[in-house]
C-alpha cells in the first residue's frame, strides 16, 4: 500500500479509516443483537477495501 500511496502518513490514514470504521460497523451489529457470522463479520472489511481500491 505504501507504493501506491507513495507516504506513510498517507498509509496510516487510509488504515486508520478502515479499522475505525470496521470497529463502528461491528459496534453497531453487535449493539442491535445481530447474530455475528463469519460473512457478516467480514462485510465491513471488504467493503472498505472494494471502495478504497476504487478511489485508488
């Protein structure tokens, strides 16, 4: 990722975004008793990544 960014801070950021929001996104599920699977659990990271890869 630091190549296509070509910074750390620039790598740090778009990670930081991805985590911050896959903990909200888990956050929510858990708060509004979603049952946690493996495919639910994943969706956030996978669609962050389809759409960081996008703007990319």
């Amino acid at each position: 990722m630091l190549v296509f960014v070509r910074s750390i801070s620039g790598t740090v950021a778009t990670l930081l975004v991805t985590l911050f929001a896959s903990i909200i996104a888990l956050g929510i599920e858990g708060h509004v008793d979603m049952v946690l699977s493996a495919l639910i659990t994943s969706s956030p990271v996978i669609i962050l990544t389809v759409t960081d890869c996008v703007h990319i």
